[in-house]
C-alpha cells in the first residue's frame, strides 16, 4: 500500500500539471482567470474536507460506528468524477467532429485513465473503503463520462466553453489531495530506503503519465 499510494500522488500530479491544465490552456482560455480558477478549487476542496471531517467528528463523538473513510477518498471521488465528465464532453465532441478523431481521442482517453484509476483505487483503500465498495464507488465515479457525452451531444456549445473551467476544477482536485493527503502520510516514513523507494514511485506515476499524454499528441 505505501508504494501504491507513492505511485497514486506522482500519477494524481501529472495529470494535474502534464495533462489537465496544459489542455484547459490550449483551448485559448485566459492564463489569469485559469489559475483564478485552481485556486478557487483549492479552497473549495479545503472546504469539502472539513466538511467531511466534521461529519467523521460529530459521528464519533455521538458514538456511531465510525465510516473508516478518511476525507481523501471522498475527495478523489468528487475529482475523479469531474475529471471523467470532462472526457466524457472530449470524447463525444470529436466523434461528432470526425469518427476517427472519436477514436483517437478515446484511446488517448483509456491510455491516460488505467495509470490515474489504479492510483485512485489505491487512495480509497488506503481511505478505508473495502476492495469491493472501492471498486463500486470508482465504477460510479467513471459513469459520469456517460453524462459528459450526453451534455456533449446535446448541448455541445454550452459544454465546450465550461471545458476549461471543468478542467482547472479537476486539476485543482488532484493537487489539493496529492499535496495536502497523500504526501503527509509518506512523510510518516523517514528512513532512507522508503525515501528512495517513495521517490522513484512518484516519479514512475508521473512518467505513466508523461507517456501517455504523448500519445494524445
């Protein structure tokens, strides 16, 4: 599992800095009102935190049986979503271009997706989900791509212009819980050897990520 969760943080901020915010900004969107937008998500997803983390509070000091989930595995749930509503609008945005562009742009899709959800099924486990609610709560999490191509197909205009901003909320997502979840608890771990170990699996999630965006160009 610490390995895992190494791997999860390189991968969450790749897809963060490599992917979704360098495609928010080829769309033309402004630099400023880009950047406005992570930090707004930043402090929204803080607020999320709390939220859930005073819920987690007022259950045990009431003495309820206590969910086992922290905060982080609500959180990539809610980011995971959006990130897959926006690939969702991508996806059928090009098919309705071009069949062969649909095609391209959803094996890009799928190429970019297996590093990013092993790495979100690692976090919710590590949250304290089971292997079988994981799975279930990441299946949901995916089916909103369904939602985003129906937004798409039906009302493309609209959906094209909020992709941006979709996309630095996402971002913002991943950032706020590879920094301020995962990287906490491999700090747990001083020693050498997992600081080495910690390290060359980051850099490994970010690379998987690397190469797969080369693919979508």
């Amino acid at each position: 599992m610490p390995g895992l969760i190494s791997f999860a943080t390189g991968a969450l901020l790749g897809a963060a800095l490599l992917a979704l915010i360098p495609h928010a900004l080829e769309s033309g969107i402004d630099a400023h009102r880009l950047s406005g937008t992570v930090l707004a998500g930043l402090l929204i997803f803080f607020v999320l935190e709390k939220m859930v983390l005073w819920r987690h509070s007022h259950d045990h000091h009431h003495g309820e049986a206590p969910t086992g989930a922290s905060a982080a595995g609500h959180l990539i749930l809610i980011g995971d979503g959006i990130h897959n509503l926006v690939d969702g609008v991508l996806i059928a945005s090009a098919f309705l271009t071009d069949i062969r562009l649909g095609v391209l742009t959803s094996l890009a899709v799928v190429a970019h997706e297996i590093p990013q959800e092993v790495g979100d099924f690692a976090i919710l486990l590590h949250s304290g989900f089971s292997r079988m609610r994981a799975f279930v709560y990441n299946m949901l999490a995916s089916a909103t791509m369904v939602l985003g191509g129906l937004l798409a197909y039906f009302f493309l205009s609209t959906a094209s212009a909020l992709v941006p901003y979709v996309l630095a909320l996402a971002a913002a997502s991943f950032i706020y819980i590879a920094v301020a979840d995962l990287i906490p608890s491999l700090h747990r771990r001083v020693h050498i050897r997992a600081t080495i170990a910690q390290t060359l699996l980051i850099v490994a999630g970010i690379a998987l990520i690397f190469v797969a965006e080369l693919t979508l160009h």
